[in-house]
C-alpha cells in the first residue's frame, strides 16, 4: 500500500471491514448526510490497494506531474441549496493566448456543452485556460474567463478569443437554474492555480457531481512511461458525473455494492444509469500535433469504458487533450506552425497511458469524494468497505 494516509488495516479484512460498514451505515442514518470534520481522510485508489495497468505514475499521481500544468478550484457551498464550482486547468504558466499549445478534442457523446469546441477542431490548437463547471454555468463563465484574458497584459489589441469551457450536470445537488458561478469564482479558481498536489472529490467543478449514483467529483492520475519508450509523462483530470455499472479493476462490483439511493433515503434518487456527462482532459510532454492528439484523446474512452460507463443518450462524453512539448508551442501569425510528433508504433505507449490514467482517475474521483447533502437529495460516498471486500474477493488487490 502506498504511503500518504493512514488507511484503516480493518478494511483489508473481510469480517472486520462488515462490521466498520455497518457502523458507517448506521452512522450516516442516525447523523443524516453531512460528512463530518473529524471523519479520516479518504483514500486514493492506489492508498486503498488498487493497481490499475502496468505503468508507473509519476511523482504526484497527478495531472500536474506533466510540467508545467496548472489546476486550481473554486468551490461554491452554501447549506443544501449550492454545491457547484469552477475547475481550471492551464496548459503552462504563461500566456495561454499569445504561447499556445497543440490540442485535440473527441467526442464520445455530445450531449452538452463544450464551448469553444469547433476553433480547436479546426486549428487544432488551445489559446486558453480550460475552464470545468456546471451545465448553465458555461456562458457566464467563458464571459469570466474572456475578461479575465483581455486584461493580460499584451492582450491589448486582441479582438477575438476562444474560451475553452466543458461542463457536467450537477443540477442533483445544486439549484443549477439559479445559475450563481460569475466572474469571482473564475477569479478564484485562476488565482488557485496550483502546479503541485491536485485536490480531488467534491471540490471546484466536481462539487455537485454524481457517478455511478454516487457521489462523483474530480479526480486525476498520471503515467511515464520508460526510458526505451520515449520516457514521457501523461496525465489525466476528469469531472465524472455518470452512469452506468461501477467496475473497478476489472470486477463488477456494483454487484456486491448497496443501492446508493437506499442508503441515501433520497426524496428522488441520484441518477446511477446514464444522464450526467464527463469532461476528461488530457496533458502530456510528448511532442504530439493535433492528429496524433486526437489519436490519444480517442484512448481515453478505453479507460472510461473499463468503469463500466455506457456513455447513455443524455450523457456529453468529452476528451480534450493537448501537449506541452515546448517545440510545439505556437504563436499568433506564425507563418509556418511547428508539427513535430511521435508516430507509428511509438505512440502506443502513449495509448496505454491514456487510458490507464482515465480509469484511475476516475475512481480517484469517487475515493476521495465524501457524501454531500444537496438541493434535491443526497449523494452518498462510494462505501469503502463492501468494495475492497470484493476487490479481495477477485483477487484484485495488492498486498
């Protein structure tokens, strides 16, 4: 197990792990849904013994191991009525509009409302923070945004921009039509930029999230790859808030799982088998041009689908992925734009990578996430217990 935070020993053992979900479930019915201070700390999937694929993470296990990638939250709660937030993710820390950087962007379904989406496919470049948050929250944000953008210094003269914002629908836990994300939580969220330890859960974007009927949130997770294979770092952040039949590592738990909704006592259960949406955002350092990305942004799906996602009628499934590769790096009115890219069978790696950062992080998602209390009902936290019961079960646990 790695180290970080201490994780209770009775949880590796299946008659005292029953005994600490009854406890817990007891709890949550007898103290409602708040989560309290004094609770320990969740888990990581790795802290909890959970392995996914063969690639060693990087250092933080984090998007923000590709150098240079920035993350910072912004997180509105006020009692049950909010619970929404702003997600950004810069690509290096200068100026995304005048340094701009390679990009791609796939649709797994396009259920939503992924602003700015057609200038990147068509350019196959990013000239802007990406912004991550609520369904009705994207025009006002990108607004944010742009005006946070235009007052940069050597933006003078700038008069066309193109905002980068996805979203996901946290209207379960969160009155989504009072539509209260504006300027100052775009602010927020852009002065949080952090290029060190990402906080994961219910936090900025992922705040009013669900998956799987529980509560879902951000989550992020890393690879690099060896030497012999190029020795480049990948990373993936996701805002899940999906349906479908959890798997975790290869076992479908949500077979040995409880009924969220049941331990909830929800008026209207949480959505658990589709409407709801993911934004999965892709950084690596490898020198990769807008096809290749989009070549690698497809395998990010892969580590979606390995969660048991269906990727439903109502659900906006989305990848955008870009490279920090300093050699790619483009800049307005550059004549002849720089292309250099891995290809043939070198980028494989790199599509493994992918798609184990994507599944890892989204269960970091749903780990680190603590039950939240919201506007139409309660979205309870992945229950430790029953699931690593049968990950032990299958055999699907490190020691």
């Amino acid at each position: 197990m790695a180290g970080g935070i201490a994780f209770p020993r009775a949880l590796r053992h299946h008659a005292r792990g029953a005994v600490l979900l009854a406890a817990a479930l007891a709890s949550l019915s007898a103290a409602g849904v708040a989560a309290k201070p004094s609770e320990p700390s969740r888990p990581r999937a790795r802290e909890a013994g959970i392995v996914i694929g063969t690639l060693p993470p990087g250092p933080r296990n984090a998007i923000t191991d590709v150098d240079g990638v920035g993350v910072g939250h912004a997180t509105l709660r006020d009692g049950t009525r909010f619970n929404t937030g702003v997600t950004a993710i810069v690509p290096h820390r200068g100026n995304a509009y005048l340094e701009r950087v390679p990009a791609a962007i796939v649709v797994g379904n396009g259920y939503g409302k992924l602003l700015g989406v057609t200038q990147v496919q068509e350019l196959g470049e990013l000239e802007s923070p990406l912004l991550l948050t609520g369904t009705l929250g994207v025009w006002k944000t990108a607004d944010a945004l742009v005006g946070h953008l235009l007052a940069q210094p050597g933006m003078e003269q700038v008069r066309s921009l193109n905002p980068v914002v996805g979203e996901t629908n946290d209207g379960y836990l969160s009155d989504i039509r009072a539509r209260p994300l504006g300027a100052a939580q775009v602010e927020q969220a852009l002065a949080a930029v952090s290029y060190g330890e990402v906080a994961e859960g219910a936090v900025g974007a992922g705040a009013g999230t669900v998956a799987f009927g529980w509560k879902g949130g951000i989550g992020t997770s890393s690879r690099v790859l060896p030497a012999d294979q190029g020795g480049w770092t990948l990373g993936v952040l996701v805002q899940s808030n999906f349906g479908g039949h959890l798997t975790v590592a290869g076992v479908p738990v949500w077979k040995s799982l409880p009924d969220p909704a049941a331990l909830a006592r929800a008026t209207e259960a949480a959505p658990s088998m589709g409407d709801g949406s993911i934004m999965i955002v892709v950084a690596t350092d490898a020198p990769l041009d807008p096809a290749a990305l989009q070549r690698v942004a497809r395998r990010a799906l892969t580590g979606l689908a390995r969660t048991g996602s269906d990727m439903s009628n109502g659900s906006g499934d989305y990848v955008i992925a870009f490279s920090t590769a300093p050699q790619n790096r483009r800049r307005p009115g550059q004549a002849v734009q720089p292309a250099a890219s891995v290809g043939g069978a070198a980028i494989t790696p790199l599509f493994q990578a992918t798609a184990e950062a994507t599944e890892e992080a989204i269960l970091n998602s749903m780990l680190r996430a603590r039950t939240v209390h919201g506007h139409r009902g309660t979205a309870v936290a992945l229950p430790l217990a029953p699931l690593l019961e049968a990950l032990d079960r299958a055999g699907a646990r490190s020691p």
